[in-house]
C-alpha cells in the first residue's frame, strides 16, 4: 500500500486532501458514484450502481492490481485517480491511468493534480510505460494528459458506447517513462564531463 | 468430455468437439498451456502455465466477463478461443477475442472454426466491434486475425514484455461488426 495524504488548494482556495484509499472509503466511493450525472457515468467500465462491484475495486487493490489515490473535499469524496497495474503477463510493466474527478472541481485544478500525482506514482513503482484511454468527448482530459507529455499512439475506432448507445472512438495516450529515465541519464552523463570536472 | 454444441470436421477428416470452457476444463486447459513449445509461451499475453493465472481465467469466465471456447481430441484440448466483454460501462458492446491453437492442429481449419464461433457468440452478445492484440513478432496470429478482417489500429512501441523480460511492440487490431 503506497502511504500518502497530502492537502492541497484549488484555484478558488478551497482544500483537497489527496490520499489513498481503503476498504473503509466504501460508502464515500458508493456516494461519490451516485453524485454523478448518468453522462458522467457513462466513461465507466464497471456498474457503479452496484454496490458489490464498488467493493470489487478495493479487492483489485489488495490483490495488487490497482493503486487509488482519492480527492476529499469537506469529507466528501470528489476525485479519484487510479493506476492499474498487472503483476503478471506481457503488461507487468505497464500501468493504466484513470481519472474520474468532479467536473466542478475539474475548472478548479484537481484533475491536472491526481492526474500528476499518478504519474508520479507510475514512476515511483519503476514501470516503463503509463497508457490513458480518453474518449473523443473527454478534450479536457485529453488536454491535461498531452501537458503531462503523453502522446497519442493510437486511436481505437468505434470503441466506446455512450448512455444513447452512440459509438465513440478512444485516443490511446501513452508515456514511456523508460525512455524519460534514458533521457536524463543521458543528460547526467553529459553533465558528469562538463568542463567544471576539469577545475580541480 | 461431454457437452460439445458443435462437432466440426477438420481438414485432415478429423472430427473435434467444441465446447463452452468451464470449471471441469481446468486440469484440461493447463495441460494445454504446458505443451506449447517454450518458444510460444514466450508471448503469451499471460502465463497461463501458472495455476493461479488459469484460475484467474476460469474465474472470468464464471464472473460473465469472458466467453471462452475449446476444441477438444478425445480427452485433449487443442484449440482455446476467449471472447472478453465488460458487462456495463462504455465498452460493453466492444468484446477483446483471443485464440490460440496448438501447433499440431494447425493449417486445419481449427483457427478459423474456432473464430467463427467467436464471431457467432459476439453477434448474439450484440456488440458492435471487435478487438485483439498481437506482439509484433507474432506474424502468424496477425495474418489470421487479419484473414478474419481485423485491421490494424496503431502500434504502442515498446509496450509488452515477453516471458523473458524482452520488449515488443504491441499491435492493436479491430473489426466492425
């Protein structure tokens, strides 16, 4: 379990505590769900309807296939951010971000923050790429992933279904932190032969 | 084993039962997994020689996020075909196939039968769209798949890790239905 609580302040000076989660957050995650809006629910995978599938995601995490980090607002849950990861198989060095995050508090900043401080963790854990699914609708998610450096690999047409049954595509968004831990070796090494070392 | 909803003929004559992968397939479908050659084991998306890892896909598939498929010789599995959909969410009407015959059946039809049924329990499921995924050395699966009229849809370089920690170029493929 990765330990982290931090506090934080929007653009309008209102505090977030971001942490991560546990099975104990259950009915703020049930809540968190049932806040949203039928069309803010439809870029979900699961029925966050159900509560037993709530409870699921927590087991993903004990199992080691997720790591959340959550959003509180005046002990309200208001944004979570994920990373999953898998411990076997050919994506074991793969992790998949994904935001969910109220789109009132979107304007005010926290998206781009748990979306940095999941990146951040994808680092930490010594994977070598992250991936992002946005649909085509998502441009503010989209936005804030291309600030973070990530780039669109590919685009999976006709993916996605909406609430009306509508079909969307999905932008893959990748970022290889193989090749950002490269690029700064490199650019150490250079820095270790800079003329300063011929001072002394 | 008992229960096959199709007896189809292969090429060479033979005849295989197709069945739905259930519970009493487990010990089956892990000696399937164990006598691929070591070199295709390497690129299998999971290792499927582990226990736990076929538990983990019988588990799916009593969950309802999978469909799986086997052919079966006599007591032996020789085909595993897996149809994997959400059931809610935004990607309920996309289903992600994977298909993997054993290297004694293949040239035999076993391949396409097996993506036929894919295709056939999709339609029933009604979706809209299928996916898979290939390494980019697995030029054989790629072919089939795009016989079957997938198409490519992009390339995430440097994506996958083979069993020996290798790294491949994962190819996404995708076909309207």
């Amino acid at each position: 379990m990765y330990e982290y609580s931090e506090t934080v302040s929007l653009k309008d000076g209102s505090q977030v505590t971001v942490r991560d989660t546990t099975i104990d957050d259950l009915d703020k995650s049930f809540d968190f769900f049932q806040a949203m809006s039928d069309e803010e629910r439809q870029y979900l995978r699961i029925d966050v309807c159900n509560k037993e599938i709530v409870r699921d995601r927590y087991h993903q995490i004990e199992l080691g296939k997720a790591i959340r980090l959550i959003a509180e607002c005046h002990g309200q849950l208001v944004g979570e951010a994920t990373l999953e990861t898998m411990r076997y198989g050919w994506l074991r060095k793969s992790g998949e971000v994904r935001l969910l995050i109220l789109p009132a508090l979107c304007d005010l900043g926290l998206e781009r923050l748990m979306a940095r401080e999941i990146f951040l963790l994808g680092a930490r854990l010594g994977l070598n790429n992250l991936i992002a699914r946005v649909m085509d609708m998502q441009q503010k998610t989209y936005a804030i992933l291309s600030d973070l450096h990530f780039k669109h690999a590919a685009t999976q047409k006709d993916h996605a279904c909406d609430a009306d049954g509508k079909m969307h595509d999905v932008h893959l968004l990748t970022f290889s932190l193989k090749e950002m831990w490269r690029k700064m070796e490199d650019a150490i090494g250079e820095a270790d032969t800079s003329p300063l070392d011929t001072y002394y | 084993m008992a229960g096959f909803f199709k007896e189809p003929t292969l090429r060479n004559e033979q005849v295989l039962g197709l069945k739905y992968t259930g519970r009493e397939d487990f010990e089956a479908s892990l000696e399937f997994f164990r006598s691929l050659p070591m070199e295709e084991r390497l690129y299998l998306r999971r290792n499927v020689t582990k226990r736990e890892i076929v538990e983990e896909r019988i588990g799916e598939i009593e969950r309802g996020l999978a469909t799986g498929i086997v052919a079966v010789a006599g007591e032996r599995i020789v085909g595993d075909a897996l149809l994997f959909v959400m059931p809610h969410g935004c990607s309920r009407r996309t289903g992600e196939v994977r298909l993997l015959v054993h290297p004694d059946y293949r040239g035999l039809g076993l391949g396409t039968i097996l993506a036929r049924e894919l295709f056939i329990l999709a339609v029933r499921k009604d979706l809209k769209k299928l996916e898979s995924c290939v390494m980019e050395t697995q030029v054989g699966a790629k072919r089939m798949l795009e016989r079957l009229g997938f198409v490519q849809e992009g390339i995430l370089e440097g994506f996958v890790n083979d069993l020996k920690g290798r790294e491949h170029n994962l190819i996404l493929m995708g076909m309207k239905l």
